[in-house]
C-alpha cells in the first residue's frame, strides 16, 4: 500500500523505484500458507454441517431473559488478563480442542508461535502448541 501511495504521491517515472523496492520486499519475504490452510479447514467443518451454538459465556446478554439464561456468565475479558491472554474455550463443545491454525516455522509466524508457546506455559498448559515443531530458520546458501 505505501508503494501505490507513493507513486500516486510522486508520480512517474520517480515511482518506478518504490514499486521495485516493493517487490524485491515481497519476492524475498517469508512465505506461508497457514492462514489459507486454517481458512480451508473452517470451510470443511462448516461444509461437514457443524452448526454448534456459540457457548453461553461468548454471548452478549442485551435483554434481563438473556442474562437468567447465563449468557455472558463466566466470560474472561483478555484486556483484563495478565499478557492479554486467557484460556477460555471459543469454540462450542463438539469442537473443543481442535485447532485451525497452526503457525509456520518462518517469517513472522515463528514470533507467534513462540508467543503462544510463553502463553499456554503461563496457564500450564506446556502441551498446547506441541502440533506444531520448533520453528528453524533455512540454512542460508553459501553462495558469496
């Protein structure tokens, strides 16, 4: 986006040169499609028919009926937590432990991963993110 914004900004030809530091950016960034597997994996739990209801605690209670019902009850607010973090179950009872995404080994997603590793340790839960291996980084080429 800050290319585009630049040549709008400065026109051509001074534009050419952050549209090609643009792409040098993109060809050389780490890639991953993690976020698209996780995407996919919804898709077919919801194509498979699961149409569990959200859990009571995630559930705003608008109305005095809503609350006698328990919604809202129980509901840990992140912002409130230590690390902005709580191990609270999203997702209704028949998938309750499954996971969608798990976090590449590259790039930025091995920063994410090691968040959640530190998170789930706080709650002692060390096992959480065991699906996942230790993210390592390529061996670089040798070729200076």
């Amino acid at each position: 986006m800050a290319a585009q914004q630049a040549v709008h900004f400065i026109g051509m030809p001074e534009g050419n040169l952050a549209l090609s530091e643009a792409a040098v950016y993109l060809a050389t960034a780490p890639k991953s499609n993690s976020l698209y597997e996780a995407y996919n994996k919804v898709r077919e739990e919801i194509k498979g028919g699961s149409s569990e209801s959200v859990p009571l605690h995630l559930r705003n209670p608008v109305t005095p009926l809503m609350k006698e019902m328990g919604y809202g009850e129980g509901y840990k607010y992140a912002h409130d937590e230590p690390d902005h973090f709580v191990d609270q179950q999203h997702l209704p009872d028949a998938l309750k432990g499954k996971r969608f995404y798990t976090p590449g080994k590259f790039g930025y997603e091995k920063q994410v991963l090691s968040r959640l590793k530190v998170w789930w340790q706080k709650k002692g839960r060390p096992g959480a993110t065991e699906e996942t291996e230790e993210p390592t980084e390529p061996e670089p080429d040798d070729e200076s």
